[in-house]
C-alpha cells in the first residue's frame, strides 16, 4: 500500500545580506530529510517583516537587540548566533590599500564617513557640513568611499558582499576586540514556536542529536559512547613462577640435567 501522507512542507528561513546559511541548510536536510529554504532578503540590518519565514537571520547593531524581542509587548524569540569582525572600506587608491589589516591606531589617521548605520560605539565619523548630504544607504556611503572622500567600518562579510574589488580595498581590524562587533541573531515570531522550529534553531545553534539544550561540555562528554574495554585473556588457574621472572629462570635450571665432567 502506498503512502499518500502528504510531505511535510519545508521551513523556510530567511537571511539578509552579507550572511552564508547554506552550511546550516545542509545539515538540516541531514536531520529532516527535508530542504530548508533559504530566502534572501535584500536588506542589511535588521529583517523586513513582509518577507515570509519561519526563522530570521538579522543583523544588529552593536548594543542593540531585534526588534520586538524585548519587554513588554515581545512579538519575536531572539537568539543571538555569533559576533561579526569588523573590517574597513577605503577606496583602492587610498594610502593604506596595500594593508591587509589596519590597528586602532592607525584607524585614527581615517576619515569616517558618517551614515545612519555607524554607530556611536565605534570611532566618531567627520560630520557633514550639510547633513542633506549624508548618505541614506550602505551602497550610497560606498559610492562616496570610492571617490576618496573617506572610508566606513562595516561586518566583513557584508563589506565583502557589498563592496567592488575594483574599486574598493578591505583592511580588517588587527585588535578584534578593539570594537564592539556587530551580532547576528535567529528571531522567530512567539505565535511560531513549534517543534520544527525549535529544532531548526538548534541546528543554527551547533547542537545535535547527542547534545543537550545548553551544549555544555560536561553534558557534551556525557552523550560521548563508553570506550571499550579490550577483552582480556583469563589467567591460568595454574600455580607457578611469572614467565620471565629470576623464580623462573631458576626452575629451568633445576630441571636440567646435571652436568658431568670429562673423564
């Protein structure tokens, strides 16, 4: 007889730019056996909330959580995944181009561009004599970094997706710690909190079938299989000296012959 249940439908998980999902989308074929869809938003902070998903990949803003993943009145579960290294934008013919990493220090000596998504955590950018003349978007700010006028910190990941090689050149931050980073968080409507859920976002969370909730490391060497005991030979029930011992070597001489001399 066969099987006309219908397949369960896939979830569907959305991500904005800047953001690679696709080691999360096989693991979860792996488990489900169902493929996760991925949804590309064209967005780089934050979600837009007509987009439809299950799960939300979003980006915040150093010292700020997703929207509406406070009290009162939460709207979304939110858990934050990891924290973005920053990096920094500087047109190709800029002086420190030919760097690969750039110091706090140094960062100093730049030009910051001032645009809605530099924020107050990181190094204050030069304000503009005219504030019509801030840029409105990320591609905007980019545009003006590529004719010189100064450089922007961005996620190295988005700076990468957004930036052009030809005209730009990325110098990561030497001292990651020197700025706050950016974080990337797995939000899901509260009406939305189902199993599948939740198990899509233990998956973006690195757990697996052996792991617990927290992933703890005591819990972790728990689930870890026993090692085997290698099976041992049973000993003789036969008295006697251990093979090899001084007690042995004498009983093989008692029981030679003894020795004649010459006549």
């Amino acid at each position: 007889m066969n099987d006309l249940s219908p397949s369960p439908a896939p979830l569907r998980l959305a991500f904005g730019r800047g953001m690679a999902p696709s080691r999360w989308a096989e693991r979860w074929e792996q488990i489900s056996g169902v493929p996760l869809e991925l949804v590309p938003v064209n967005i780089a902070y934050g979600r837009n909330d007509r987009i439809e998903s299950e799960v939300t990949l979003e980006r915040v803003l150093p010292g700020e959580l997703p929207v509406g993943s406070t009290e009162p009145g939460r709207t979304r579960h939110a858990i934050q995944l990891y924290t973005e290294r920053l990096s920094l934008v500087v047109a190709r013919d800029h002086e420190l181009a030919e760097q690969d990493t750039i110091s706090r220090a140094e960062l100093a000596t730049v030009t910051l561009l001032d645009h809605p998504q530099h924020p107050a955590a990181w190094p204050a950018p030069q304000p503009w004599a005219d504030p019509s003349w801030m840029p409105t978007t990320l591609r905007a700010a980019l545009q003006l970094v590529a004719t010189g006028a100064g450089g922007i910190i961005l996620p190295t990941m988005l700076a990468r997706h957004l930036s052009d090689k030809r005209e730009h050149a990325l110098l990561a931050l030497s001292d990651a710690e020197a700025l706050p980073g950016t974080t990337v968080w797995a939000t899901w409507d509260v009406s939305r909190d189902a199993a599948d859920v939740q198990e899509l976002v233990g998956v973006l969370r690195g757990r697996t079938a052996r792991s617990s909730r927290s992933g703890t490391d005591a819990e972790t060497a728990a689930a870890k299989p026993a090692k085997r005991v290698a099976k041992q030979t049973p000993k003789s029930t036969k008295s006697g000296p251990k093979p090899g011992s001084r007690g042995a070597q004498l009983a093989a001489t008692r029981k030679k012959p003894p020795h004649r001399g010459r006549r």
